[in-house]
C-alpha cells in the first residue's frame, strides 16, 4: 500500500478522463482533479443537500459525458451528466443535462452508485431510503438497479415495459462490476444480520424486505406490500455478517472480485469462478473502506472513509490508497 493523496473529505468515487482522475467528495459536493500530486477544483456540484449518507456520491464516464448521482437539497436523488474534456492538462465540466429524477432519498440508504456496463448502458443503484416497503414496489425507484440510455432513455430490452428497472428487492446497493464473460455482480447493505454479494440478472427479484440473506424457501409475496406477482427470489452468492462488511464499491480485475467494506474495514477479494468463497485484506488497518477502482495502470486505487463522522481518521484522512494486486494473497 502507498499513499496516492491524501487530505480528502469523505471521498466516494474515483474515475478517469482522459488519464486524469476525478475524485467526488461527499459533504460538500466538490469534484477535484488530481493532477502533478496536487488537487484543482474542477466543480461544485450546484444543488447538492449533504446530510447523513446522502451527498455527491458516484460518477462514471462513458463517451465524453460524466454521470454524477447525488442527493438534491428538494430531498430527491437524482443523475445527471456533465460533458468533459481535459484541455491543457485541466479537466472542464460543460453543458450539464438531467439523466433521472424523483429516486427517493433519506438519510440513510440512498444507493448512489453509477456505472456503464459493457453493453454501454447506464446502471444506477439505488437504496430502500428506509422505505423498506418500495424495494417490492415495481412503480418506485427506490430499492433496484436501474438500467438506462446514456442520455436517461430507456431501452427497449428492459424486462418491463418503459420502466427503467432493471432488478428489485435492493435495500442497498453501493457496488456494481462486470466480469469478462459480462456477468454482473453486485454488493449490498443488510440490515442487522447478512451483507450480500449478488449475481444481478435481468428482472430478478432479491428479496429484501422479506428476506435478508440466503434462504432456503421461496418467499410469500402475500407477506410484501404491493406485491409484485414474484413467485421467487434469488439467493446471495455470498454473505457476510455486518460486521465484518458493509460493502460499499467494488470492482473486478481479471479473474478477482474486489471490495471496500465500510464497517468491516478491510478489502474482500473474491473469485469470479467460485463466489462463494473470500479473503479478507488489510483488516481494520486503513479504517472505512469506501470504493475500490481499476486505475489505468491496472493497479488498485482504495478509497478510505474516515472522516464522514463515522470513523476514526488518522492523520492524512481520507486517502487513496494504490495497491499493487498481485501483492495480494489467496491464503490470508
């Protein structure tokens, strides 16, 4: 592990354009560019409300646009996307265009998490907002993944008709990652009892409220308020006390899931061909872990999560982290 920067404030997301990266910073809505070691303010994103776990939370570039998900001071989440270019070494962020609108915030549990898949459609997850009864509400956006156009279209091979929702039963999705052979995966918050790594797949129903974790049984949609007519849902590939997860980003290089767990404090590898099976890393040495991204140089870029007033900073907090991932064993 080495220091990439430091001196962040509740850093959430990491991407790239043009080799230059972008860093979104939660409580106060700031996009920076790392640039030379150094940091330049490239944008204050306008209209953002900082509160509890809402904020400016993920971005993903695809096509010379950034999509950006946050938290609006009207109590709404929403995406929107801004053109980019880097000019002169300085990334520019131009002709701001709304993706989305009306996906329910909360304090808590408001998703965020934005990222093209190799099909070139948007994903966007998003949480319960302590709603619990929306995850089972195929009307609302809250507690899915949603899969979009790039320009917030929705396209035509989504499995219900003109609605953007690609899977339901979310309580709260802050991972999202592809392997090679296109099969989706994504982490998510459980309540008291179980975190789960999930296979994402077209119109799949994962359980939550009714479920938390792995089950044996199919559920009782009679039990979910505004029942969706689900006859089944599906089970975890993995699952973690909460204690040793909270998994918030993820990301897959080669043939190894890797992921930032908040509460747990450590780096989760897993195999994309056995994803029952895991190893943890740098157990409570970093502190909150938020995101974890592929940099160019397929090196390992970690965000840490200390200084959102839930944990505990060490000096030089938050920071990224680069990891070299071949330094990372199977066996610890």
């Amino acid at each position: 592990m080495a220091d990439v920067v430091t001196g962040l404030k509740a850093p959430w997301s990491v991407v790239w354009v043009d080799g230059a990266p972008l860093i979104s910073q939660r409580d106060d809505a700031r996009i920076r560019q790392l640039s030379g070691g150094k940091l330049r303010e490239v944008l204050t994103v306008p209209g953002v409300k900082h509160g509890g776990e809402g904020g400016l939370l993920g971005m993903a570039v695809h096509d010379g646009w950034l999509a950006v998900y946050y938290t609006g001071d009207d109590d709404t989440n929403r995406v929107v996307r801004y053109r980019c270019a880097k000019r002169e070494g300085a990334v520019r962020l131009t002709g701001r265009q709304q993706i989305l609108d009306g996906i329910p915030a909360g304090v808590v549990h408001n998703g965020g998490r934005v990222e093209f898949g190799p099909d070139g459609k948007l994903y966007v997850s998003t949480g319960d907002s302590t709603q619990r009864e929306l995850a089972q509400d195929r009307s609302s956006l809250a507690g899915k993944i949603l899969r979009l156009e790039p320009d917030g279209g929705v396209p035509g091979d989504n499995p219900f008709v003109r609605s953007p929702v690609w899977s339901m039963g979310h309580r709260n999705v802050q991972g999202m990652a592809w392997a090679a052979d296109r099969t989706m995966f994504a982490v998510e918050f459980g309540e008291n009892t179980w975190d789960e790594l999930n296979v994402i797949v077209r119109g799949g129903n994962y359980g939550w409220p009714v479920r938390e974790g792995r089950a044996k049984t199919d559920f009782d949609t009679s039990l979910v308020p505004r029942g969706t007519g689900s006859t089944s849902y599906r089970n975890p590939v993995q699952q973690w006390p909460t204690s040793e997860a909270s998994p918030s980003g993820m990301a897959v290089l080669g043939d190894t899931i890797y992921i930032a767990a908040l509460g747990g404090q450590r780096l989760i590898t897993v195999p994309v061909s056995h994803p029952s099976a895991s190893t943890q890393h740098f157990v409570r040495t970093y502190g909150r872990l938020r995101d974890v991204v592929v940099a160019p140089d397929r090196s390992l870029w970690v965000l840490t999560n200390n200084t959102d007033t839930r944990g505990d900073p060490r000096p030089g907090d938050d920071r990224i982290l680069r990891v070299d991932p071949t330094s990372l064993s199977t066996d610890k």
